[in-house]
C-alpha cells in the first residue's frame, strides 16, 4: 500500500512539475495587476465546497516542537495549527485560543482564560492542560507530559522561553505564567510570529510521529504530508462559525506545493496552475511583474513589519566578527538603499535602524550606514587585528532558489568593492539554513542574514540580541539544567557575550509605562548599532496574489473571534478560515 501511495505521489509531482515548466514557457510580459480592495465579488454570500492549490517558497520541515519554520512553510502549518494570541488588521494582538487575559501589576504573572468547547481535529480536548504541556515542552522542561529525548523535543522555544520560570493549571480552562523578570510585551512573546501553537497530547506523546502527524484545533487536518507537498482537508470538528452561524471553514480542500523558483512559482499563479502564491520581498523581479495585471490577479499585501537585520557571528571558530573594526568595515560596505532599488526594486524600506520607525526601539543613533571610504579603512584596520589570519574574508549562504543567489551575489560584489574576501557561496535548503543559524550550541555561519524579528512591539525582537537565553540572575528553574545551558545560545544569533545587552534591553523590558520605556529601549538599540552587533538592513513584508479566475472571496473581509478584523496578510501568508469559492 505504501509503495503505490509513494508511485502516485511521484507520478503527481511530474505531472506538477511540467505543468509549472509550460506555464514559464509560456508566459508573457505583464500589463495589469490589482489591490485587495479590487477583491472580485466580495459582497457575495459565501458558499461551502471547493479544493483550492496553494503554492509556497520552500519545504515544509516538520510539525513537531524542534522543527523552526519561516514564511510560506510556517504558513502552511497554519492551516491545521491555532495559537492563543493572533495579531489583528490593526496590528494589535487579540485573543484566539484564548478568551482573555490579564497581568499583575509588577507584569510577571500573566492569567490566560481559554474558549470553551475547541476540540482538536481527532476529537481530543483542547484545555488549560494542554497549554501547559505545550509550553512546558517548549521551554525545555524534560518532566513535562510527553516529553521526548528519543528524539529530543529540545528546540529553539527553549531559549526564546527562557523569561517563563512556571506554567501552572488553576483550572480546566485557566493557565497561569509565572515570569522570571517583568515583560510587559510578553504577548508578543506569545504570538512569535505565529509560531506559539498548540499540539495535540496525540501528536506529541508519540516522538516517533511528532514531526509527520501534525494535530491542530486549525480549520484543516492533515490528509497527506511530505515536505514539498502538503494536502489538507476540511476539520469537521473545528470550533468556528460564520456571523450567520455557518460552520467553518468553507473550502472542502486546500493542497499546498512547494515551488521554491519564484519564477515558477509566479507562472503558476498567473496561468491558473495554482490559485494562490506566497511571495517574500527577495521575489522582487516578479512581484513588481504581476503587479501590472491587474486583470489576472489580487494582491494581498501585508504592513512593513518585517525588520531587517544582519547579524556578524562573533564566536564562530576562526570568525573575524569577534574584532570591532572587521563588524564596522560590514556594516559600512553594503549600500541597503542601492540594494532595495536593484534588487527589491523599492519594495522594501531602509531607515538606518534595526527596526521600523514607529517602533519602541527606532533609534537611528550609533548606525553604521554605508560609506565606501570608511569600510575600505575598517577593512585595513580588521586585517591588522586578524594579523596571520587575515585577510579578512568571509562566506555568504543563499538557499537554493535562482533568485536568492542573485540576491546575495550583490552583497557579494559590494563587499568585495571594499576589499574584503568573499568565498563561495554556501548554498543549501532554506530549512537546513535554518537549522545551521539555530544550534543549540550557536550559529555555524559567518552570519545570520536577517532575523525573525518582527512586529510593532519588542516581545519578538529582543531575544535574538542577546548574548545568552539564561543571564547569570536569572531565577528560573531550569537554568542549571543541561539542556538549558546547551542551548543557551540557541536564539542569540550573532554569538555575542556582550552582557551589557542584556543590562540595557532588560530594564526597559521590565518598564510598564511606554513613555518611560521608549528612551530606555533606544539605548538599547544604540548600542547594538555603534557596535555593529545587529546592522540595520531591509525592512519589509510578504506578499500573496491570488488568480482572479479561482473566484476565492473573502480576503479581509470577517473577523477574529474577539470582534476585530482579521488582518489580510501577516509575515506568515494569510489563512484560510472564511476564504471562499464562487
């Protein structure tokens, strides 16, 4: 059985794979495109049924605790996966999973109500027990229901919930959290992009499975799985309705293929091969392509909430970036603006700061923007710190994808104008990136070419600057533990042991008034800037067009449960819960 499932499959995958070579081949220039505003008859009443293709950038790792995802593959999980924070058109975030919530005064103990009468798709309870096994797994507690060594649930979570000193059940739907210091952004903390989600005890009590069988409360479940092609089908038991009662979600189907060439990948959409396509801003060429045909497809554009930064690895063996002058010759030798033009054809924005304007840690003090000049005299002056090691020369990575070697290629080229020392390029799987950027004992490459920091307040930007998960005060339990001291540096991507981070981001963590907070997170920032520990680059979004002959409605247009409009686009896709067919 398993062998003709395995043949079909691939029979499928051919027939897929020349059915996106003939719509490259046959593709034309553009000459229209459209907003979501023009969404084509969007005051339609919506209708069940319906099977529509999704095409995303690259595979999908995995579903389980230790499997970190990005972009279009974490949004595809989120079709069978919910959270209990989701974040709002308006960028506020709102309950979902959860009813409410509500924090101390001194915003270390945090009181999560949970919604009544959620099931997961295979009919198990969703309940305050099962957010403490989930958040208890991922903060490394090796006690916790369903833990795993066999393979190890270790994870990233491990150093990004390095703040939760407990998770505690007060009742069947109420979960208390217990932090080590004051976060008043910890929801921010708990929206992680959109990766805090929710498994089921099914899921995660067997190890074996965790990473194929994904179980969710999400409007989907999974049919079938492999990484490059993900197929789900409607949740018969999922918790939601329409405002006119409907049981959700509407589509009976959604396929999801992976098509990491964006050239592919817009052919596809445009020819109708796939409905719906996930673009990144490094897609550029082609975004701005199908832009102009306005006749053929909608776009869904997201809000610039994406920060850019590149991170120098300061404790990699051999590695340059442990010298000042070798992080000050990087930061000043890429042109970020001649690089947003060129290559992002302006589709991305740069301000010179590690974050977006309107953000509680903008600062443009302490920046290193480029300047030709001063990065040729850091470049002399890192070749004298290096001394027999030198010359300065350093490794970019790309993934496998014809554009993202184009783009790093342009970095390449500025960084050699400046006379540093550019080796091939390290090519790879965008999740196997991944996994060299986040080890347990700390990133493996020259850098971490951008984070995933993002978001208007600091709960998901912060962790990543610094220098270790557990600081030498930390009060939570799990501190001495081995797997915490193994993954200590899991999250702190540039391998920095600069504690004055710490000391400064800290303090304006713990400070509940913003006013008071701003300057102190400005101080913050300067710091990383004038040290060349996180360099300012592109800030952006992510982009979904959608074929106008699939006729799918409903973009934008309902609401979260709490009552508050759904936001279109978020760095992860969009969703799919009230999306349409007719």
């Amino acid at each position: 059985m398993k062998q003709s499932q395995t043949s079909a499959r691939s029979r499928r995958m051919k027939r897929w794979v020349a059915v996106v070579a003939a719509a490259v081949a046959s593709s034309v220039v553009a000459t229209t495109a459209s907003q979501a505003s023009g969404n084509p008859s969007s005051a339609k009443k919506p209708k069940r049924g319906g099977a529509i293709t999704y095409g995303i950038d690259a595979n999908i790792g995995g579903w389980c605790f230790p499997q970190a995802l990005s972009a279009g593959p974490l949004g595809a999980t989120r079709l069978v996966y919910e959270q209990l924070v989701e974040r709002n058109a308006k960028g506020e975030f709102v309950p979902y999973l959860a009813e409410s919530w509500q924090n101390n005064a001194n915003g270390k103990e945090w009181i999560f109500k949970l919604r009544p009468n959620i099931k997961f798709s295979n009919g198990e309870e969703f309940n305050a027990d099962v957010v403490k096994f989930n958040m208890d797994i991922g903060r490394g507690l090796t006690t916790a229901k369903y833990w795993s060594s066999t393979p190890s649930y270790g994870s990233t979570g491990i150093g990004v919930n390095s703040n939760i000193n407990s998770v505690d059940v007060v009742d069947n739907l109420t979960v208390k959290i217990t932090l080590d210091r004051a976060d008043n952004d910890f929801l921010g903390l708990m929206y992680r992009a959109g990766r805090y989600v929710m498994r089921a005890p099914e899921q995660a009590k067997n190890a074996a499975t965790c990473s194929t069988n994904g179980i969710g409360t999400g409007p989907f479940k999974i049919q079938s799985y492999r990484p490059d092609e993900l197929v789900t089908v409607r949740n018969d038991l999922y918790w939601q309705k329409d405002a006119n009662g409907v049981q959700l979600p509407y589509l009976d189907k959604v396929t999801v293929v992976v098509i990491k060439e964006a050239s592919q990948r817009a052919a596809a959409v445009r020819r109708g091969t796939i409905d719906v396509g996930f673009f990144g801003l490094g897609d550029a060429t082609f975004i701005k392509d199908m832009q102009k045909r306005k006749s053929v497809l909608t776009e869904l554009k997201g809000k610039t909430n994406l920060w850019g930064q590149w991170m120098p690895n300061q404790s990699k063996a051999g590695s340059p970036f442990k010298y000042l002058n070798c992080r000050k010759a990087i930061a000043h030798a890429i042109d970020w603006k001649t690089y947003n033009t060129v290559r992002l054809k302006g589709l991305g924005s740069y301000n010179g700061s590690i974050v977006g304007k309107d953000h509680i840690m903008y600062s443009l003090e302490g920046s290193l923007p480029f300047n030709k000049t001063l990065a040729q005299d850091f470049v002399g002056r890192c070749n004298t710190d290096l001394g027999a090691a030198g010359p300065f020369k350093v490794t970019l990575y790309a993934d496998t994808s014809t554009q993202s070697l184009n783009n790093t290629k342009a970095i390449e080229n500025m960084l050699k104008a400046v006379g540093i020392t550019v080796n091939p390029t390290y090519q790879a799987e965008a999740n196997i990136l991944i996994t060299n950027i986040y080890r347990p004992a700390g990133n493996s490459l020259d850098f971490a070419q951008g984070t995933p920091a993002e978001g208007p307040g600091a709960g998901y930007v912060m962790p990543f600057f610094i220098d270790k998960a557990f600081p030498d005060d930390s009060t939570n339990p799990l501190r001495t533990s081995a797997l915490a001291q193994a993954y200590q540096k899991v999250i702190a991507i540039g391998n920095h042991t600069d504690a004055q981070v710490g000391k400064l981001l800290y303090a304006a963590m713990g400070e509940p008034d913003p006013k008071k907070a701003k300057p102190l997170w400005a101080a913050g920032t300067k710091y990383l800037q004038e040290n060349a520990i996180a360099i300012p680059a592109i800030h952006g979004y992510t982009f979904t067009f959608v074929n106008r002959a699939s006729k799918l409605n409903g973009w934008g247009k309902y609401n979260n449960p709490d009552g508050t409009r759904v936001s279109v686009v978020e760095i992860r896709g969009q969703d799919f819960v009230q999306i349409w067919k007719g």
